[in-house]
C-alpha cells in the first residue's frame, strides 16, 4: 500500500484545512425558536459515510440552529425485518454511542429511542399505522408536531407522503399540523464505491461498496483503492458524465470542508489512482477522532442507557399534548 503517499497527502489536506478554518471562533448561531426539527435512524447495520454526510452531519450542525430538535433511534421501523432480540438491543446502544461520537449532544437535542417514546395508549390509535413503515414515519414526524426533517435522497418520497397526510388531515379537522419540509444537503445522495448510479448503503451485499464509520484505515484505504471509476485518469467534477471520481470529489470536499472547485483544483496532475487515496486519507482523518470517542463510549453502557431513557421521557412530554389535541379534533375525546 502507498503508505508515503498518503502520508504526503495528510499533511497537505491537513494545511489546506487548516487554511480553510481559519483561527477565529464563529459568532454563536442565532437560534429559531418557533421551528422543529426531526429525524431518525435504524440502529441496525454500522453508520456509513453515506448517513454521515447525508445525514448526521447535518444533524450536528442543526442542533446549534434550532431550539427544539429531536432526533429518534427508530427500533420500530427495524422490525420490519427479522431481527434478534439480543442484538437489537445492543445495535441500539451502539448507535448511541455513534451518534454521540459524531456530535449529537443531549442538551442541545433530544435523542431518543422511538419504541420508548410510544405511549400505550397511542399504540392502540395507531394499530393498522405501525404495520406500515412509511406511515409509522409519518407518525414520527407529526407526533412532535415537527416542520422541518434532515435526510438523504432516498427519504424525499417518505417526506411526500407526510405532507400529504399533514395536509389531508388539516383539511378536514382544521390547520393542525405544520405540514414538514426536508432538509438536504449537497451530500443528499453518497453513491456506492462499487457502483456510482447507485447509493451507497448498508444492506449492499458487496462489502467493498460501503465506508463504514468503524472501518479500519487498511479497509477504507482498500474500498476506494477499488472504487469503480472510468478509463480517464484526469480528477474532474461532472456528476453526469463521471459519476465515480465525481462522487469521490464530493466525498473529498465534504470531509474537508473544501468546495468541490477547490479540490479539483489542488487535485490537478494527480491521477484518479493516487487521488482515491488522498481521498481515502482524508476519510480517515475525519473518522479517526469519531471512532476514538465510540470506543470510549461503548464502554459506558450505563451512560448510554441514560442518554435513551432521559431523551424518551422528554419526547414523550412533547408528544403527549399532540396526541390529546388530535384525539379531541378527531372526536375520541
Ligand atoms: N447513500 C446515502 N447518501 C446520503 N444519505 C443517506 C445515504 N444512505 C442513507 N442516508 C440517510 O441516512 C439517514 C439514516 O438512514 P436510515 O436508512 O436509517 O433511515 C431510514 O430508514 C428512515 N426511514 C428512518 C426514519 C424513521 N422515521 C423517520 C422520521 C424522519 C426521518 C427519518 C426517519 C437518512 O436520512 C437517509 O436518507
């Protein structure tokens, strides 16, 4: 493996970085106070650098944004294929452990897991609603009365869904619910590394495909070693026409917080085989302080047991009001 060549490349993305940032504190973000923000994430599977940039990372940013944030560990949704009770139960320790690492910070959001935030009564409305998962998103999202939810590409046709059902039942029982839009970002689709007209994700049954957040630096530096890319050897950004460098270009700028333009840039005389492991590099730049954390995390599974139970006790005061305003509107009260 070119060992030296990625260490030349650390050393100057780590300068480029550091260039980038700058040495001044940002001025504190004003917060919205009148906006909702909610999302979720199955705990099965390990975070990938698609719901990384997609997704969490977003999620981080937000949290100093906005006044109210909610963010669930959807374990109901993860039923929906077979699932063992005692791994289940860990995965959703592990990906508090995760999400913490990554920046999730209790005091600025609610982090919580979705199946304890569920009140039994509420379980009872919602039979036929739980049995399908688009619809049990929906619920989610209205639940907390929620205006604005950040996810990648492949949810935008869960969120038409939502909208249709926030609008529908505003119609009929009067403005109730803030009908929620999407937050994406420029990462709102991280293609497979196997295939780049596909997404990235954790169910791909080629290994090669998916950048996990636990992978060691030989795994990530052998996954982009392998990417598929073209027969140019130019580093060039044009999603269209070259899907595969395109997608590594846009991985490379959004964990270095570089533009695309300025990456092609100092890319110039590289060729796409030494470029996928500068990219590579900077990949586990980026997760290297995050994986740290986790393991550190994981070791305290009492904390992660109370991070899930205070953040489902605050959820389910947020959604408790809603829910009995709906059953009034509806009738049931
Ligand atoms: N390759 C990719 N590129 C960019 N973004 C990606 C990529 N792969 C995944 N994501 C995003 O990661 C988040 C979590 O994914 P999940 O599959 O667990 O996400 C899911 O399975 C949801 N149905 C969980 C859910 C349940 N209830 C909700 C309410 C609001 C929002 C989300 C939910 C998502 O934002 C997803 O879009």
């Amino acid at each position: 493996m070119a060992l030296h060549s990625i260490r030349k490349a650390r050393g100057c993305w780590s300068f480029i970085r550091a260039l980038h940032k700058g040495s001044a504190a940002a001025p504190a973000p004003q917060k919205d106070s009148k906006k909702r923000i909610f999302s979720g994430i199955q705990p099965t599977g390990i975070l990938h650098l698609g719901n990384y940039l997609g997704a969490i990372e977003n999620w981080v940013r937000l949290q100093d944004e906005y006044d109210s944030v909610l963010y669930s560990i959807v374990d109901l949704h993860s039923i929906t294929v077979p699932q063992d009770p005692a791994v289940l139960r860990q995965s959703i320790l592990d990906m508090t452990a995760v999400l913490l690492a990554c920046g999730i910070n209790p005091e600025k959001s609610i982090l919580f897991q979705q199946s304890q935030a569920k009140t039994t009564k509420q379980k009872h409305d919602g039979t036929g609603g739980l049995l399908t998962y688009p619809v049990l998103q929906a619920a989610d999202i209205l639940l907390y009365k929620s205006t604005h939810v950040p996810v990648g590409e492949d949810q935008v046709q869960h969120m038409e869904l939502v909208q249709d059902l926030a609008e529908g039942f505003n119609k009929k029982y009067g403005e109730f619910f803030p009908v929620p839009k999407s937050i994406l970002t420029s990462m709102k689709k991280v293609k497979s590394l196997r295939d780049p007209s596909a997404k990235m994700s954790k169910s791909d049954p080629d290994k090669l495909a998916t950048v996990r957040i636990t992978d060691s630096p030989e795994e990530i530096v052998q996954k982009f070693r392998k990417a598929v890319t073209d027969f140019t050897s130019e580093v060039t950004y044009d999603p269209a026409g070259r899907a595969g460098v395109s997608n590594m270009v846009a991985v490379h700028a959004a964990v270095t917080g570089l533009s695309v333009e300025e990456v092609v840039r100092r890319s110039a005389g590289m060729d796409t085989a030494h470029y996928k492991l500068a990219v590579a590099d900077a990949v586990i730049e980026k997760f290297a302080p995050i994986k740290r954390e986790i393991e550190k995390l994981k070791l305290d599974k009492d904390h992660l047991e109370k991070v899930l139970q205070i953040g489902s006790a605050k959820a389910k005061e947020l959604a408790y009001p809603v829910c009995q305003e709906v059953k009034k509107l509806v009738g049931f009260l």
